[in-house]
C-alpha cells in the first residue's frame, strides 16, 4: 500500500512538473516529454518542450533547435518566441539534443531527426497539424535544421523523409559548408568548437554539410534564410546555400538582418517590430495556408 501511495505521489509531482501555464498566457506548457531513450544519457537531453496554444486544433507546428556550438544551450532558452508564436495560432516545440564533447557528428542530427518523428507522430494530440511542419534553428542549430532538411538519412532512420517539412527557417548559421568555414580567417579561432564537434576527417566535414546534399529531384521544404549582414562568413555560407537550393529546383530565399547581431536575431525573435519575426510570420502564413481548405489547417494569423 506504501508503495503505491509513493508511486500516485511522485506521480503527481512529475505532472505538476510538466504540465504549467503562466498566468493570463495564450499557451500552456507540457515539458520534458523523451522524444527518445539513450542508455547512459540525461534524459533532459533527449526531450523536448511544447508550448500549446489554447483552444483550437490543427495549429502549425515550429520546431527551435536552439545554438550553442553543438557544446552548449537548452531548449527552456525560450524569450519571447512561445508567446508570438502560439499567439499566432501555432504550436511551438523546442528540443534539446546531445551535446559535444560528450558526442560528435552525426549523434546531433540523429537526436534531432528522432524530435522531429515524434512532432509529426503525436503533435495532433496537443492540437498540432502535422501536414504543417516548420523547424527553425540559430547558429548550430541552423545548421542541424538545414542537414536534416537536405540530408533524407535522418528523417530516413526514422521512417520518414524531409517531405515531412513545410519550410525550414535558419537564423545566423555559418556551418552550410563545413571545410569551407574551417578554412576561413573568420573560423580559424572557432576551429576547436567544428573540430570537437565533427571531427577533422574531410570526408565526415562534408557529409556534415547541409550544402552538399541539395540535389535536384529531391523533396526538400522551403528555406527562408537568414544572416546577420555585417557577418561575412554567415553572409558566404548562407547565400551559398540558398543558391544551389535554387539551381537544384527548391525555393529558397537568404535575408539579410540589417542591425542585428549574432545574438539578437535570436533573442529578438518574437519582439515587437522585430523584421525577421515579421518575414518569419509571412513566410509561415503563406507556406500554412497552401491546402488548407482541404487539410482543415488553421493559417498563421497574419501580422
């Protein structure tokens, strides 16, 4: 009987724990959900958070792989995006992933790849439409954003494929082509952070590019590509991608953020008057309502 009463009692804790709603907020938020399951791993780092609107059904679902070097960041790094972002009608997902040096490529991209399986598996029970996937990442997580967008053995461990994406929105990445960063003047002093995280092998380097796996006749998600424009390598690297994207046959479109810095196109993401935030809103509105007369989908509302 003791038992059993200490098992409904850490029960209850575990789902105050999980299940919380700031007073006078337009989402309540279920956390820590494991995504996946990693012997010997924190738990913490195979889950994820989700921000639910309140009310309604079949909301638009963005994903945020947070930034961090692949060594560092938290999904609860949230700022004012769950609140823009469910008050425009969409459920937003943040996801946390293994971290170097404790792992290297491709454990990062696998993690992400298994968050992004389980939003489109069960985001319908917390009112998400899983026909309108978006991800979005900063820095190294618009790194690993773009890889699974581009690189289908991922999403295809998973039983999937990027066609399961809507659009794929990047903010400030520098990693689209790996051995070319790492051989710039700009990266030198980061070199440590790539090589921790992916090694030094050439050929690992490339296969880590998102760049190198744009291929015509593929099913990629739209791009919508942004870079801070005083930073040239992000500028090179971002424009780079969304060219060959281009050639390849996708839509893709790399945005410069005029007075913005490598952390503010993130923090600043979901602030009033924020240019980004109202591209990114576009960029959801139009890509959300395409068919959605007959998916029943609820479009992002508009700015």
């Amino acid at each position: 009987m003791r038992f059993i009463v200490r098992a409904l009692l850490i029960a209850s804790i575990l789902w105050a724990a999980v299940m919380t709603q700031a007073p006078g907020s337009s989402w309540r938020l279920v956390s820590d959900i494991p995504y996946r399951e990693v012997k010997g791993s924190s738990s913490k780092l195979t889950s994820l958070d989700l921000y639910v609107p309140q009310g309604g059904k079949a909301h638009p679902v963005v994903v945020f792989i947070h930034g961090g070097g692949w060594a560092r960041g938290d999904k609860s790094h949230t700022r004012s995006k769950p609140g823009f972002f469910t008050g425009e009608g969409c459920l937003y997902v943040t996801v946390n992933y293994r971290l170097s040096p404790a792992v290297k490529h491709p454990v990062h991209a696998e993690d992400v790849a298994s968050a992004l399986a389980w939003v489109y598996r069960h985001s319908a029970s917390y009112g998400g439409d899983e026909k309108n996937i978006f991800v979005m990442g900063h820095s190294a997580g618009a790194h690993l954003a773009a890889l699974v967008s581009t690189d289908e053995k991922y999403l295809g461990a998973e039983g999937l494929s990027p066609s399961i994406l809507k659009g794929t929105i990047l903010l400030d990445g520098a990693g689209y082509d790996i051995p070319r960063q790492m051989g710039t003047n700009t990266a030198r002093r980061a070199y440590h952070m790539y090589a921790q995280a992916f090694g030094e092998d050439r050929k690992t380097l490339e296969d880590a590019s998102p760049v190198n796996h744009v291929e015509k006749g593929k099913a990629m998600p739209s791009f919508l590509i942004f870079y801070v424009a005083s930073r040239s390598d992000s500028k090179k690297q971002s424009e780079a991608l969304a060219e060959k994207i281009k050639a390849a046959g996708g839509a893709a479109e790399a945005v410069p953020a005029i007075n913005k810095t490598h952390e503010t196109i993130n923090t600043e993401l979901g602030v009033p008057g924020d240019k980004p935030t109202e591209a990114i809103t576009a960029f959801l509105k139009k890509l959300s309502g395409e068919g959605s007369a007959s998916q029943g989908t609820a479009p992002v509302k508009s700015p």
